[in-house]
C-alpha cells in the first residue's frame, strides 16, 4: 500500500490518502538502506576483526555471570543433580549453532505472527489499551511458538557423550531431572521473555497494567510448557534421535487449532478480567491449582514408574525386515 501510494503520487494523483502513503514509502526505503548498510558494517566488521585476528574489545561479563549463577545455584538449585541439568540445557542451548537456529527459526515465525497482527490491525496510538486483543494476545503467540521449539529442540541430540555421562551418574529421585529441565525453560526463556514484554507495555499502559497482563500471560505459558512436556521422560538434548519420530505431518493440524484457541480464548478472557480486575485473583489461584496438580502427578507419580529414556526407539515398521532372534 505504501509503494501503491507513491506510484499514484508520481502519475500526479494529490488525493491526502495516496500523499501520506508516499511519505510513508520515502521513509520505509529510507529505513531499508539504513538497516542494511547498517548490518553490512557490523557483519564486516565482525569478520575483518576475525580474518586479522584483532582481540575483540567487549565488555566482560564474566564475573556478573558468575555471580548470578551462584545465586541461582544457592536459592533455586540445591540439589547438585538440578545444577548439572540446569547448567546443561544452558550452556547447550547457546553454545550449540544447530540448536540456536532452529530456535530462532521458530521465533522468527512468532514475530512474523505479531507484525502480521499488528499491521493488519492498524492501530493507532489511543487504541493501544488493555480493551485491544491485539497487544493482548502478542505475548501469547510469542510464547506459544517459544516453547514449541524447545520441545521440538530438545529431542534433538547435542552430544552423545553426554547421554553416557548422564546414564552412568544417574541416581534417583529421578525427578530432579524434569524439575531442573523445567526451571532452565522457565529462567532462562520464559522469564526474559517476559521481561522484555514488560518494559514495552509499560511504556503503553504504565507498569501496574504492564504486570498485571504480563503475570497473566506468563502463568498462561507456564501452564502450557507443563502440558507440552507432560509425561516427557528425556534429559534435553541426550536422548538418540530417530528422523520423522516427531511425525509433524499428523501433528501439524492439532498445534494449529491448540494455537488458534490458546491465544484467541486467552486474549478475550484476559479482556474481561480488565473489565473486572478483582477477578484476576480467581485465575492466578486456578492456574496455581493447575500447576500443582500437574506437578503432582508428574513427581509422585509418572517419574517414580518411569525410566528416564536415553535411547529413542525407531518405528516397527523401520525394523521389520531384522531376522527373527
């Protein structure tokens, strides 16, 4: 539409709709060169510094990190078994290129999602209230496709040395495991998440409306990381894998309709509790419910009777041509 405008500005068409799309247009390319010279600098940059072999001068966080891995390992993470897994999905999960592409695959369709969302909507800025399911429902999609690829990632192996290491230490309660796998997705995905979200619509809605809606989403996700990895017997990233086991060609339309009524039933409810915000006590304390029911059962029960599983079995019919024993 903006491009439209300017083609109809040029053949002499003075309309005022068609003259703010051209203006539009002229800032959009604008904006496009920038950003490309932009990206060009930085990436040559980057790999003239690495071609000359020149020490890179960045800022050294090292000892921040530290120091709030230490924290956590102190107050969230005092089993040493929960520090192993903890450590092990992060490190994992950053260091690996494959596993950092996939993810970022993923959240690349979220935004693409988002922006769809927003342009079509086109709104302005006193429509950006906390009545518009439309801002509402943004943090919902990203989180959706966010934990989507860490499932799908994480039946991908990263090392297999790993999967030794982790079947010779094993010691039970086995539950240390998942709940430790479960706190990484939660600190380390979902919580930065949330954080970024909650600066943006604090800028919109003031903080108090910001935490309220970002509280709301992130006991939604949390919810929904649970039901995603209900009944998931592996260590991240260790477990053999089988090509096609995921079977996205069958699943593919369930995740579609689990996505389409996820967001769109939350956003709407969400909306109505903004009309009656003593109601947002109701929710918190049934997803708490939820939650513990979740872990309960998981825990107590499905970790205690099950295996951790390390090697992923193929489908019967890629082994039906074995001899018989």
């Amino acid at each position: 539409m903006w491009f439209t405008g300017l083609y109809e500005y040029l053949l002499g068409n003075r309309d005022p709709f068609f003259v703010n799309l051209s203006r539009q247009a002229l800032w959009a390319v604008l904006a496009s060169v920038l950003a490309f010279f932009g990206t060009a600098a930085v990436s040559y940059t980057r790999h003239l510094k690495k071609s000359l072999e020149v020490k890179s001068s960045r800022l050294n966080l090292k000892k921040a990190r530290d120091l709030v891995s230490r924290g956590v390992d102190a107050v969230i993470l005092r089993n040493s078994t929960q520090r192993a897994v903890f450590h092990f999905f992060g490190q994992t999960l950053w260091r690996s290129t494959l596993h950092k592409m996939r993810l970022f695959n993923y959240l690349a369709v979220s935004s693409a999602f988002a922006l769809i969302m927003l342009s079509t909507t086109q709104l302005l800025r006193s429509q950006m209230t906390t009545s518009n399911r439309t801002l509402l429902a943004i943090p919902l999609v990203l989180a959706f496709f966010l934990l989507l690829g860490i499932r799908s990632l994480t039946n991908i192996p990263a090392s297999i040395e790993a999967n030794w290491v982790f079947q010779i230490t094993e010691r039970t309660p086995r539950r240390h495991y998942f709940s430790a796998f479960k706190k990484a997705v939660f600190l380390e995905t979902l919580l930065p998440l949330f954080v970024l979200m909650f600066i943006l619509y604090s800028y919109l809605w003031g903080w108090k409306s910001a935490l309220l809606h970002c509280s709301y989403c992130l006991a939604a996700s949390v919810l929904l990381m649970e039901a995603l990895f209900f009944r998931y017997p592996k260590i991240p990233f260790t477990c053999t894998f089988v090509p096609g086991k995921a079977k996205v060609h069958v699943y593919w339309l369930p995740y579609v309709i689990g996505f389409v009524v996820y967001t769109s039933f939350l956003s709407s409810y969400e909306r109505y509790l903004f009309s009656f915000p003593r109601y947002f006590f109701r929710y918190f304390v049934t997803c708490g419910f939820l939650f513990a029911a979740f872990r309960l059962y998981q825990e107590f029960y499905f970790y205690r009777r099950q295996p951790i599983v390390y090697h992923e079995e193929p489908e019967p019919v890629m082994i039906s041509l074995e001899s018989p024993p």
